[in-house]
C-alpha cells in the first residue's frame, strides 16, 4: 500500500518499484483522458447533470495529479489538518464521488416519468 505522506524519511528518498509506478501512471493517464472528454462535454453540454459529472470527472484528475506529486515528493496532505484529519487529503478524495453522486441525482430528478 502506498503511504500518502510526503514527511516519511524513508518514503522520501525511496525509488518507486514498477508494482507502485505502473498503477499511478494507469491513474493518471485514465484520468487525465476523462477530464479531456469532461471538458470537451462541457462546452457541448449545459444540463445540470452533466456539469456535475463534467466537475466530477475534473476533481478526480486533480486528485490523482496531487497524490502524484506526493508520491514523487514534490507536494504534501500534511497541509491544513482539522483534529488529526488532513482536509486538504479529504476534499481532494471526496469531491468527485460527491459530484458524480449529485450528478446522478440531478438527472434522475430531470428525468422522473409520472
């Protein structure tokens, strides 16, 4: 399991096997292409549905663009922490199941036969 602190000496000066860079360039790549096609629904696309998707699918590429950067030691979660819960680690991590849940919701509401 890859640790997300950047502040481990260990992890810091440690060079990533192929087990650990294979599935986060496979994370970025993927998300990378979702965005892209996000963006391009968005400027087609002005249904509240698809802009929550859209800002889902976004959401999910900074998030593996930033565990990125800390896995190469360029950025850290030890930022802002509320209790001993690291916020930034937690928004970054949650927002796009939340977008692509309210996204769901907005479309079933649109949609509702009666």
């Amino acid at each position: 399991v890859l640790e997300r602190s950047a502040a481990d000496p260990e992890r810091r000066h440690r060079i990533m096997s192929n087990a650990e860079v294979i599935p986060v360039l496979v994370r970025m790549g993927l998300s990378f292409f979702a965005a892209f096609g996000a963006i391009a629904v968005w400027s087609k696309s002005r249904d509240g549905a698809w802009i929550f998707m859209v800002l889902g699918a976004i959401f999910y590429f900074v998030d593996a663009l930033y565990e990125t950067l800390v896995i190469i030691a360029v950025a850290s979660y030890d930022l802002p922490i509320a209790e001993g819960v690291p916020l930034l680690e937690s928004v970054l991590t949650g927002l796009p199941p939340f977008f692509l849940a309210v996204g769901f919701l907005v479309f079933l509401i649109h949609h509702r036969r009666y």
